[in-house]
C-alpha cells in the first residue's frame, strides 16, 4: 500500500492504463482497470522492454500465419 507522503502524478494515461510516477517513493503506479501494480523505476523499465519484445515476437507470430485473424 502506498504511504501517506506517496502523491503519485499522471505520466500517460489512455483507454487502458494509468501510469503515475510517485517521486516520493519513487515507485511506478500502473493502473489496468481494478488492478494497480507498483514497482520500482528500474523493475518499470524492464518491464515495459519485456512488453515491447513480447509484442514484437506477437506482431511476427501472427504475420506468419495468415489465416489467423485479429480484431482490433
């Protein structure tokens, strides 16, 4: 849970996801929907890598196969 002094702000926001920065704390704030999922700067980082190669190795996996649908 976030501490009393943790005023996180607004860094990007869209139909999905909250992202806040608390300096404070200096914890990311990631919000889907009813989940907030705090971790720290560096962990953020990794993980918005990981994200980033996942949707690669997702976008060329689909490419490959292309009676598979998506919709968007």
């Amino acid at each position: 849970m976030a501490s009393r002094a943790c005023k996180p702000a607004t860094i990007f926001e869209s139909k999905t996801v909250d992202i806040q920065h608390c300096p404070d704390c200096k914890m990311i704030h990631l919000t889907m929907g009813s989940i907030t999922v705090r971790m720290s700067e560096h962990h953020f980082s990794e993980f918005a890598k990981d994200l980033s190669r996942g949707l690669f190795e997702f976008n060329t996996t689909i490419n490959e196969q292309p009676s598979l649908r998506v919709m968007m």
